[in-house]
C-alpha cells in the first residue's frame, strides 16, 4: 500500500472514533516527507496546548506507518494553518531579538523552546549576515542564544 492512502486510512479511522470528519490533503514535497493539511471547524482539541496533541498525532502515524511498512518517512501534520502561524510569529519574535543583539551588541537569550522552534529560528537567522544563533542547555530546557557575528 501507498504511503499517502495508508495515511488518509488511518486519519480517517483516527477521526472516525472522534466523530469529526475535517477535510484531507496529503503532500509529498520530497522524497519520504509528506505533509498533511486538515481543515475543518473546531478542531482546536487536535493541536492542544502549544501543539502537543498535534506532535502526538504526528507520532502516532509515524509509528503506525512504520509498522505496516517498516519505513520510517517525515510526518507533518497541520492543522487549520497552525504551524504556518506558528512560524511566523518565531520570526516576529526572532526579529525583536536580533534588533536587541544589533543595539546591545552582545549576545542574547531566547526563551526555552521546543526542537522544532529551534530548528525554525536557525533557518531564520541564517539569513541574516551579522547574527548568529546556537542553541545551548540542558534537554528540556533548551534555548537559542543569538550573537553578533565576529568581524574578521
């Protein structure tokens, strides 16, 4: 079986026993990455607090594709332009940090963040040429530190 219509079957299955019935779209941007757009009403259960149910949804098909196809592929899942506003409120944010950096000239901390959100802020800040970022901590507890770009 297909990886995009075993995915569709479990979603369907997974929304069956909750009784909502949001609208599908599954992606294959590159090769073992597929993204999945739901839409629907009130579906606001299904990304939980900062996201959790939604990267337990993520992790659930992940694992129940691996089962079924002992593949392992990159999951993600968005929910009603969730992650797409997620996204770009960490660049609004990232955006207020770098002006302090450029004014303090010294390094700052971020708040603790999750991994994804980290990854989202390096992507960022490697755009820019006199910031650079690193995450540092303890896992759990992780946060990105933006600097001033040393100048050779």
């Amino acid at each position: 079986m297909k990886i995009p219509k075993l995915i569709k079957e479990i979603l369907d299955n997974i929304f069956g026993f909750i009784q909502i019935k949001p609208e599908i779209e599954i992606t294959q941007p590159e090769e073992d990455v597929y993204k999945i757009n739901i839409q629907g009403d009130d579906l606001n259960f299904l990304i939980g607090y900062r996201g959790q149910s939604l990267k337990a949804l993520e992790n659930i098909l992940k694992l129940i594709v691996f089962r079924k196809t002992e593949q392992y592929p990159v999951i993600i899942v968005d929910i009603n332009g969730y992650r797409d506003k997620k996204v770009e409120r960490l660049h609004e944010m990232t955006r207020r940090f770098v002006d302090k950096v450029r004014f303090f000239e010294k390094e700052i901390e971020m708040p603790v963040m999750t991994p994804w959100e980290r990854r989202q802020v390096h992507i960022y800040i490697s755009e820019y040429d006199d910031v650079i970022s690193e995450s540092t901590g303890e896992e759990g507890n992780r946060k990105v530190v933006l600097k001033p770009k040393e100048i050779s």
